[in-house]
C-alpha cells in the first residue's frame, strides 16, 4: 500500500521535559500510541495495545516509529555547537495534511500577508531567484540563497534586514530552517518544525529552535515563534484540497515555489503519500 | 502599568487592544502559559490563586479579572469607552460583560482543546459556542436596526472589546462566524478602529490600505 | 426555487450584508463561493479557492476592482483572470491562472448567484424589505411544518407567529441546514423589525426542535 512508506519514519511524539509516568495518550498516523517515562529516566512508547515501539530523545522531543526505521533521526550539527539556546516551543494541533503544515513552512512568499510586518511587508513582495536541489548523498530537499527583505526577523534583530534563508527537509514532515543570525552574522539560527501526523487530515507541530541569542527571555522567544506558527494555523485549516496533491493540475506553482516543488516531487518519488492525493481532481 | 501576558490568550489581548485603542502603554511581563504551565507555578499563583491570566498590576491595584481591566483602562484614559453613564447605557454594558466571560468558556475552551489539546467536552463546548454566536447576532440585529454598530451604544465601548477576541477567534476551536451576517459587520467595524492590533490568528485587514507601491517614499 | 432546466437561481447574501470592499463566503450547490463587491459597489461570485495553492478566497481581501488571495496575494478581476502575483511583481500572470466565476444578480436587497445558466431572472420579490439573514439547522419541510404554512415555487414562505408577518426565503444548504433571509412588507416601523426578528428567532427553535425531534424517531 503506498502509505506504508511513512510508517518506517520518525516521527515526535511529545516534549521530553514534559513526559512523566503516567501515559501520555496520543497517535501516530491512526495507531493510538502512549508516551511516558520509566523510572530509569527513559522515555518508553507503546501501542494502546501494549507493543512496545521504538523510541528516540533528541531535540528535546521524543521520537517514535509505528514501523521499522532503516537509518537514525537525522543530523543537525549546528544544534551541537556550543553557546546554543535550544527553546522547545510547544505543540500546536492543526486540522491539516502534516504535508501541508511542511510546505507551508517552507513557503516565503506568504511573509508580507500572513506575519505581516513581522517577517515582510508590502510594497517588499518580491521573492528573487534562489537555488533548489535535492541532494542524493542525504536524499534531502535543500533550498539556499534564499534572500527576503523583513521588518523584524528574530527577536535579536533591532531593525529591518535583509535576511538570508535555507531550507531543508531531512525527513517527509520535518523541516529545518537555517536563517540570518543578527548578533553572529556569520553563523545561522536554526528553527526546525517536526510534525506529528495524527491522521491524513490532522497533525501536532512540534516547533524547536537552536538560537545564539543571550539577551532574549525564554518566554520571549517561544511566544515570537508561537505567533508566527499561530499566524499560519488559519491558513493551514482552510487550503482545498485537504490532503496535498502531488500531480499537476489541481495547484499552480510559480519560481517562488521552486522549495514547494521540489518537496512534492521528493515525496512522490519515495511514496511519501500518508495526507497527499495522487490524482488531479 | 504591568501586565502578565501569554501572547496567544485572548483574555490578555483583550487588556493589550485596549491600551492600544485608549493610547495607554503597558509594561509587558510575558508568561510561558504553553507549554510551561507557569500561571499555575508559585510565582503567579502568589498574585492569583485563580491561576489565571491576565493579571494587571498598576501600584496598589491587582486586578485578575479581564472584564475589570478594560474598565480600569477605560477608566484611567478614555471614559468614553464606558458609555455614557445612563443606567440603560451601563446596564447593557454590564449585560454583554457577563457574557463574555461565557465565551471564554465555551468558545475558549473549545479553542484551547482543538489547538492546545487541554482537556474538554469539545461537542458540548461547540455546541455552547454556537448558542453565544447566535444570542450576540441576535443583540447585533436589534442594535444595527437602531442605527448602533456595536454592542451598547454607537460607538464602540468595553463590551465590545470584551467579546470580539474569542468571537473572532472561534474558528480556532472548529467553531465557524460565517453563518453570522452581524458579527461579520461588527467585527470589521472593530478590526479597522484606529490604533487596532492584531493578535497571532486575528490578521490584518489589508484593504485598509491601498496597495503600495515601491518607490512612492512610502513605507 | 424556481428552475428551469439550464440553471436556477440561489439567494445566498442579502445586499446589506455585503458592503462595498469586502468579500464573504457563500454556497450554491455548484460548491463554495467568495462572493465579493468591489469598491465601486459591483457584485461578483469567485469559486472559493485560490489556484495556487487552494487557500480560500473568501478569506480575501477586496482593493479596487481585484479581490486578492490572503496566503499570497495573488489578484483576480471580476471575470476571473489573476491580474497579479505579488512574489513576481514584473510578471503578467498567464491567462491559464483564473478562478471560475458565476453570474450574480442583485434586487430588492437580495443577493443571487446562479447554479448553471439560468434562462429567466431571479424571481421578484414585489415590495418586500430584506431584514436579515440566519441559519436553521432544520431542512425546508420542517421549517414549513414549524410554521404552518408551505414556501412557494421562488422558495418564499409567508409565516406568521403571533402579530408578526413575515416571508421568509428559503435556501437549503448541505448537512440538512437551511439559509433563511426573512422580509418584510415594506411599511413597517423599527417596532416590528426587532419584533419580527426576535420572531424568526422562535421560529428557529421550533423548527431545531422538531428537526431534532424527526432525527432521533427516525
């Protein structure tokens, strides 16, 4: 069946600074699942029925499969540097395709209307050229030379930028975002969203961030990431179709959405389809 | 005047529109209330046993009931926001005040369920939702057939800065306005006050401004 | 309704509820509709869905003559074609770029958009006053039993509760829900208007508790 190929993925099931003894009742892709930690200071998943399921912490979360992972989570290097603030931003739940909730954070050309003054603004529409490619060794989707003008991109930034973006997606519904660091320009700050897919039509976003930032709350920073995430939650409840198409012809993509196309082409390839409709309608 | 706030609580948006609206400036103390839980940690429960927020702080004066500080803000800069003083004027005031803290109930909780997966009847919470939906249509229909575009008077006052947050919020907890000719009004005539903000969920009305274009000087 | 065999006419907004510069949802049964008016005051129903990435339009917003998408901001005219895309701002967006539209008409205060390529016009409604719009979840024959009275070919209902006359013109609407506009005679006083909206508003508990009533007893 096609969608079997996302069962063999990690995905995050929860915060590991919240899981406690007591289950934690959730889902991955319609197997209800539970979340909790044993005495040892581990995290333990299993099904509801009792199957105990692989797991991972990392990132703050922890991870799980419903299937049978061939290769580890996948690597975020910067996330090891030292001086590093890791924010665990909290889960939002979204009555969407967790595809949709990956290319919509994907997607800049949205700045100027949805984070409005925050990210972009109009008259500064203009989404310039960038390069696109998917990258065998990894067999990873990467977006760099992504540039846009921004009113104020971080909450360490004292002004508007021209900010400098890459993109990756290292798994079907994660993605991590490398962007302009204001108090080191010559690193990145990386915001990453790895999303839970509950069902075809309904995810949890796990939003989380490796920051050099030393001046900005704790609080500060996951309310600047909550509002933009918020921001586009009504977007996400309202794209027709639900599920993501990936054929042509229901959708029509510009050079500003060669990020988007390349991930849709990336997902048919692998039979990533669990929240995707394969036939134009 | 400081304010413990949660940026996504529309509780605490409604004190944050007021200041705006009234020109009032607030000291901002932001509370991690998801996923931190801290409005139920030591800290803020010391000012507030409820465990709620928002809570306003100005000197003497603690207040942790939003519906108190849109009065205290109305109060302190721009009376007018209060009616004008006529029993029939505070009386509807009073009426609409109560029922909004029954949408924080209802459509807040049914929002706080669907998006932040606390605990809820969500059928029921919708359910209710819809009933509220419709009894401030119905108050909207009536006021908009005497010539008053919004809650208790003609202009706009603190029960309509009480009720528009979770109103248009609803969506959020699967509850939708469309069916809701008079809200639609009403939230729009809100929405483009002068000195409105937004909050993560409410966005800007673009057509409020005409399509800039660059190169004008205009930014 | 009345319909002929081309296409039929559906009242789905009245005028009042939709200002110049603004765009609201609607429903036909040809789908979803970003009914919208331009700020010169023109009427135009857009199929609710943004070609570029399936964002509602009626989530839009209204500039001039162009209702604009809010995920992206990519315009479209009155018949349709998308005028611009904001990300490429040099570009003039290809003729393959459009929305569907449908033919709209406005009289007597009331909103129609048609459902295929209706050969009459809508019907009249002579002399009568748009009060406002809300929605029953109870379908056309439980309204007609609630009411004691029956809606004619146009889908107008004359009700009475009490001392309040009203019409009431129906649309049914999916899930069983129907779309009622209530009217009025035209000479009638701000008395009667709150009177007989407070009146339709009974008339929707009666006829939610009947719907109610027939779904559980099967």
């Amino acid at each position: 069946m096609a969608k079997e190929a996302m069962l063999d993925e990690w995905y995050p099931v929860g915060l590991f600074s919240q899981v406690k003894t007591t289950a934690y009742k959730t889902a991955l892709m319609g197997e209800p699942i539970e979340v909790s930690v044993g005495a040892d200071g581990n995290a333990i998943v299993t099904t509801s029925g009792g199957r105990v399921l692989s797991s991972r912490v990392r990132y703050g979360h922890v991870w799980s499969s419903i299937g049978d992972p061939q290769k580890e989570i996948f690597s975020i290097p910067e996330a090891d540097q030292p001086g590093r603030r890791f924010v665990d931003v909290g889960v939002v739940r979204v009555r969407c395709s967790p595809l949709r909730a990956v290319e919509n954070f994907l997607d800049i050309a949205h700045f100027p209307f949805v984070h409005t003054d925050i990210l972009g603004a109009e008259p500064h529409t203009e989404v310039q050229n960038y390069k696109v490619e998917i990258r065998d060794v990894e067999d990873e989707v990467w977006a760099t030379q992504v540039k846009f003008y921004q009113p104020q991109a971080a909450k360490s930034a004292s002004g508007g930028i021209t900010t400098e973006y890459m993109y990756r997606v290292p798994a079907p519904t994660c993605s991590v975002l490398y962007k302009t660091c204001p108090p080191r320009p010559s690193e990145w700050d990386v915001i990453t969203l790895f999303v839970q897919p509950l069902a075809e039509d309904l995810c949890d976003v796990w939003p989380w961030m490796a920051l050099f930032d030393d001046e900005t709350s704790m609080t500060d920073l996951i309310h600047f990431q909550q509002t933009i995430f918020l921001q586009d939650r009504s977007i996400l409840e309202n794209q027709i179709p639900r599920l993501l198409p990936l054929d042509p012809g229901m959708e029509i993509p510009t050079r500003a959405d060669l990020t988007s196309v390349a991930y849709r082409r990336w997902l048919k390839r692998h039979n990533y389809t669990y929240g995707a409709q394969l036939v134009a309608q | 005047m400081k304010l413990y706030d949660y940026i996504l609580s529309p509780s605490c948006y409604k004190v944050r529109l007021m200041a705006a609206l009234t020109g009032l400036s607030l000291d901002i103390r932001p509370v991690d209330f998801h996923p931190g839980g801290e409005h139920r940690k030591a800290e803020l429960l010391a000012l507030n046993p409820a465990g709620s927020i928002p809570i306003l702080e100005d000197g003497d004066l603690l207040l942790t009931e939003s519906s108190a500080m849109l009065v205290y803000l109305a109060g302190k800069a721009a009376p007018e926001w209060l009616g004008d003083g006529t029993a029939e004027q505070s009386a509807r005031l009073q009426q609409w005040l109560s029922f909004s803290h029954r949408l924080t109930a209802n459509l807040g909780g049914a929002r706080l369920h669907e998006m932040l997966l606390r605990p809820g009847d969500i059928a029921l919470l919708q359910a209710q939702g819809v009933a509220a939906l419709r009894e401030l249509e119905a108050g909207l229909v009536e006021q908009g057939l005497r010539g008053m575009p919004f809650l208790a008077s003609d202009r706009p006052t603190v029960a309509d800065i009480a009720c528009f947050p979770y109103v248009a919020l609803a969506p959020d907890g699967g509850v939708s306005v469309d069916p809701y000719p008079a809200i639609r009004r009403w939230s729009r005539a809100i929405r483009a006050l002068d000195n409105f903000i937004e909050m993560p969920g409410i966005h800007r009305l673009h057509e409020l401004k005409p399509e800039p274009q660059i190169g004008t000087g205009e930014e | 309704m009345s319909a002929d065999t081309t296409g039929f006419w559906t009242p789905v907004a009245l005028s009042a509820d939709l200002p110049s510069g603004t765009v609201i949802p609607a429903h036909t049964r040809a789908g979803s509709i970003a009914l919208w008016r331009s700020d010169s005051g023109r009427v135009a129903a857009s199929a609710d869905r943004c070609p570029h990435r399936g964002m509602r339009l009626s989530y839009g917003f209204v500039r001039g003559e162009t209702l604009s998408c809010i995920y992206h901001g990519w315009s479209y005219t009155q018949t349709g074609n998308c005028l611009r895309i904001p990300a490429h701002p040099g570009l003039t967006p290809p003729d393959t770029i459009r929305v569907a539209t449908h033919l709209v008409e406005e009289a007597d205060g009331v909103i129609w958009v048609a459902v295929g390529e209706p050969v009459h016009p809508p019907p009249k409604l002579e002399g009568l006053v748009a009060l406002r719009s809300l929605t029953m979840h109870a379908d056309v024959t439980t309204i007609e039993a609630a009411s004691g009275a029956k809606s004619d070919e146009t889908g107008l209902l004359k009700a009475t509760q009490q001392y309040d006359t009203m019409w009431l013109l129906l649309s049914e609407q999916e899930q069983g829900h129907t779309l009622v506009h209530v009217l009025l005679d035209g000479d009638n006083t701000l008395g009667h208007r709150i009177s007989a909206s407070r009146a339709v508003e009974s008339l929707r508990r009666c006829a939610e508790d009947l719907q109610a009533r027939r779904s559980r007893d099967g």
